[in-house]
C-alpha cells in the first residue's frame, strides 16, 4: 500500500528554510531569529537561512517578521544539498 505521505528523507534533523523580508534587518533585531543566518543583499532585501524544527517554529518566525512590520518576499524550504 502506497503511503499517501511525501517522503522525508531526514525527519530526525530540521529542515532548513530560507526567508527573504524586503529592507534591511538591523543587528539589533537578530536575537529574535536565534539560529538564523542573516546576509544583508545588494538589492536591499534581506535573507535568513537555517534550520527549522517543525512547522510551528516557521509560523513563529514568519509572526516575529510581521511584528517587526518587514514585508514578507517569500519562503522556501531547502532540500539538502541544494542551493540558491
């Protein structure tokens, strides 16, 4: 019987998510997003890259970018071994 299920390769270990918030996010504001990575890009917009244990997390996450009034780019999930 088929499992109805997507395949996860790796349920023992975070996926790793990247969100890009438009303008530049301060230094101040990075202990909000504990464990991200943050890269400052040429057109202005911010990238956070890292791991996310499960989907709660990444609602939470996505609310902290709300409060702090950024406007969401996108989000995407990133398999392992790839890159952007």
């Amino acid at each position: 019987m088929a499992d109805k299920h997507p395949p996860q390769a790796h349920r023992d270990r975070p996926t790793v998510y990247q969100i890009r918030i438009e303008g530049h996010l301060g230094d101040e504001w990075m202990d909000w997003f504990e464990g991200l990575t943050a890269t400052q890009e040429n057109n202005g917009d911010t990238l956070l890259t890292g791991p996310v244990v499960d989907q709660a997390a990444l609602h939470g996450l996505l609310r902290k970018v709300r409060d702090l009034g950024m406007t969401l780019v996108w989000v995407i999930r990133i398999n392992p071994g790839e890159t952007t």
